[in-house]
C-alpha cells in the first residue's frame, strides 16, 4: 500500500509540474498580450504613384526633428505626386513632454487633422518643450484647430492613444537600428540626408531603381 502511495504521489507531482507548466506559459502569453501595443499609425502624405516610400520616425520634442521640419515640408511637397512620406513616433525617455506631443498630434489624428497638429507643435516646440503645464498647450492648439475640444482630451488621454505609440516603437524596434531622432527609411532602407538637395538625390536615385526593376 505504502509502494501506491509512493506512485500516487509521484504521479501527482508530474500533474502539477505539468500544469504548473502550463499556467507559467498561459500567464507569459498573457503578459505578451498586455503590453500596452496596438495598431501603428497610419499618417501618409503624397500620392506614391511610383510606390517609393520615405518613413521618418521622430520625437516631437526633439530639437533635431524639428530642424529637419521645414526641410521635411519642402521634401514632401517636392515629391508628392511621386512618393509617400509616413511619419511615425519615436519619443525619447529624455523628452519629459515627447510622449503627451505624440498623443496630441494622435488626437488630432482621430479627427483628421494630424498633419496640422504635426505642424503646430514642431513649429511652436520651444514654447511647450519644457513646459510643466504642456497639455494645456496643446489644448490651445487643437482649440485654433477648431476641433471638438471634448473629443479630444478623450482620445488625448486613451488607452488607445497611447497602444499607437508604443506600436510605432515598437515598428522601430524590428528594424534593429540604434535609437536615435530623427531617423528616416527610404523604402525600407535607413538613409542619411541633411538638405532638401540630400533627400532629392537618394528619392531621385531609388525612383530610378523602382521604375527600372519594374521594367
């Protein structure tokens, strides 16, 4: 009887240990589910009708992303009815005021007025950069912006908002390069450009590329 016991017990160990398995693997699954990530965002400008593709990720509070602004704008208006220009966040854990500029331009975003929020707050960034109060900034802008104010501080403030982000992140994170603003991918391929002239030789080059590879 006592030998029952033994074997008893032992397959009552090999139960546990299984299941105990079983419960670490499930919560493990769970916690990979739960990590605050959902869709990227979606913000694309141009007409891509040669299917080239130029992705910038940037931190809205940071000073380099926003020198590269304005040249950013002539890149796009230049090429518009060629190639498409997406933009996707990267804040910085440095940039106290980074991620609450990405959920105000995100908000925007959910009443189609991204890029104009986009803009506001690059052109406008040393107002709210060190700011305490930065959401109260933004607010105003959305106000100039003539969106509902109510909608806004709702989706300013999501759970989903905030998944976007973190999905941008992690958009970036696949790509294996060393985290740094502004970075910038011309159809997949991490560039390096510094004037509208620099951007315009590596688009026109890939241009080329494309049309001849599809020849």
């Amino acid at each position: 009887m006592f030998g029952m016991s033994k074997t008893f017990w032992a397959a009552i160990a090999v139960i546990v240990i299984i299941f105990g398995g079983i419960v670490v693997f499930n919560k493990k699954d769970s916690s990979s589910t739960d990590t605050g990530t959902g869709q990227p965002s979606m913000h694309i400008f141009g007409e891509a009708k040669t299917g080239v593709a130029l992705v910038e990720y940037g931190d809205f509070q940071c000073p380099y992303c926003a020198q590269f602004y304005p040249i950013i704008e002539q890149v796009k208006e230049k090429y518009k009815d060629q190639i498409t220009f997406q933009f996707r966040n990267l804040p910085l854990g440095q940039h106290q005021n980074a991620r609450a500029a990405a959920r105000a331009a995100e908000a925007a975003g959910k009443q189609n007025k991204f890029w104009e929020m986009y803009g506001m707050i690059y052109q406008n960034q040393q107002a709210w950069a060190q700011s305490t109060s930065a959401g109260s900034q933004f607010e105003k802008y959305a106000a100039q912006l003539a969106l509902n104010l109510t909608q806004y501080k709702k989706d300013f403030a999501s759970p989903e908002t905030n998944n976007t982000i973190n999905a941008d992140v992690a958009e970036f994170d696949k790509t294996k390069e060393e985290v740094s603003t502004p970075t910038f991918f011309l159809d997949g391929k991490k560039i390096k450009a510094a004037s509208v002239d620099e951007f315009s030789k590596l688009i026109d080059t890939e241009i080329a590329a494309k049309a001849k590879a599809q020849s």
